[in-house]
C-alpha cells in the first residue's frame, strides 16, 4: 500500500499535475493540504474518473485539507473535536478516515506567523487539540498515522540553516515540545529518504532560488503507531515533483506499507 502527503498550494493551480503525479507514482491514499478552495470546488470528479474517492474539508480560503483513495473511504471526520477556533472560526486543517487497513488524519497546522502573534498561540493549542484527537487511535492495535504539513521542523537538522531562523516561528521549543507531546501518544516519526543531498527537505520557498540551492525545510512529517511504523517497507521525498513550472513549494513524502 503507498500513502503520500502532500501540500499541493491550491489543488486548482496544481491539477493537471496532481492527476499525472498519482499516474506515476501508483499512490493509493493522499493526504493534501492547502487546497484552497471550497467544498464545491474541488475537483472531485475529476479524480474519480482517476480511480479515487475524495473526502474534503474546505471553505474557499488559504487553507482546506482533504483525503483521496483508492483504498476505500469511510468514517470520515471534519475537523479537530473541540479544536479552536481563530478570529472566532473554525478553519478547515484536519480530517481524517479510515482507508482500507489504515485509519488516516490529514492536517494543515496553523503557521504561526511570528511568536508574539495571536496566530503563533492559536497554532499552540491547535497542536495540543490534535494531540488529544488522536490519542485513542494512536495507542490502538490497528495501523494509524497522522500525516500533513505541520509548520514545524521537529530538529536543527531539518532546516537549511538554523542560525537564520533564531527567534522566528517553525523551530522555537514550544512548537516541538508539541509535537514531542504528540508523538508520546505512541507515534513515531517516519523518515523519508532524500533521494538527493543528504536531508529530506521537504519544503522550499520560492524566492531566492532556494529550490535549486537546496535551501529548505523538513516540515511535511509522517507520524505513525507502531502497527503502522512496523508496516513501513520504504518512505521518500519525491523532490522531482517540486522541480518545474507549475510546482508547489512542497513536495511530496510517500510510504510504502506492507499491508
């Protein structure tokens, strides 16, 4: 089984990539985030005509995650449980559903913005929300994992320079004592090959050429339980898929399971 996470920054600018990328790569599940646009909008159709059942939370804005598969879909969940709220909104960062064998959760942590922003405290107890989601799954006997974009680098090793990013959002210990209290659930953090250089980034922002410089950031994770990490044959970076024009500033992390 091959399970991949992706944020895909607007599913609607990213298509025509997206259905020739899950040609190649034989994916069977999807976790996107950033889709940016409505539940309407996504283009459901045209990845059923692909082979894949979608599930989607979205409302048209900068956020939106969904879950794709051609694994079966069901007791799909919108959202965190009791997760907060920004600006007095719930905004749509998580879903999750069972896909086959595996029991998934899809989400887009908040970015944070800047540390003494409102938006920095909101990505905070967002992460603690998320923690209390999925600790039931995570310490059950079936295979489970939490997948996305989480706007933290767990380490200094998973950004380019870390010296760049001292005092700024993605790296402070608050935000990785997070996920450190996320993965004490029972989650393990699955490592992707680079393919290419010596780190899995996962993320480079478009200005200054940091794309070809190799100058990014390992934010896109793959927590899984232990039934899930002990199923785990393989897991990589596809960096060809963020060369190009056209490409989204992430690129995907795939898992192959023996399951």
């Amino acid at each position: 089984m091959r399970i991949a996470t992706w944020n895909v920054n607007s599913i609607t600018a990213r298509l025509p990539r997206l259905l020739a990328w899950l040609e190649s790569s034989g994916t069977d599940v999807l976790c996107l985030q950033e889709t940016k646009c409505t539940a309407e909008q996504f283009p459901a159709d045209a990845l059923r005509e692909a082979g894949y059942e979608s599930a989607v939370n979205a409302n048209g804005r900068w956020n939106g995650v969904a879950l794709i598969s051609r694994a079966g879909l069901s007791d799909i969940v919108l959202g965190l449980p009791d997760g907060p709220a920004y600006e007095d909104a719930q905004e749509p960062r998580a879903i999750s559903a069972t896909c086959g064998p595996v029991r998934l959760w899809s989400v887009y942590v908040p970015n944070g913005r800047e540390v003494a922003h409102e938006h920095y405290a909101y990505k905070l107890r967002w992460l603690e929300a998320l923690r209390e989601a999925v600790a039931d799954d995570a310490a059950g006997a079936a295979p489970f994992a939490v997948l996305g974009d989480f706007n933290v680098a767990p380490t200094d090793e998973d950004v380019w320079d870390p010296a760049l990013f001292e005092g700024a959002t993605h790296v402070t210990p608050a935000e990785r004592d997070a996920l450190a209290a996320l993965r004490a659930e029972g989650l393990s953090d699955v490592m992707p090959r680079p393919l290419k250089y010596d780190r899995p980034y996962t993320f480079w922002d478009y200005r200054e050429l940091r794309f070809p410089k190799n100058k990014g950031m390992r934010i896109d994770l793959v927590y899984g339980n232990t039934p899930f990490t002990t199923a785990v044959k393989d897991s990589y970076v596809d960096r060809e898929e963020r060369k190009g024009k056209g490409a989204s500033d992430h690129a995907p992390v795939v898992v192959d399971l023996d399951l």
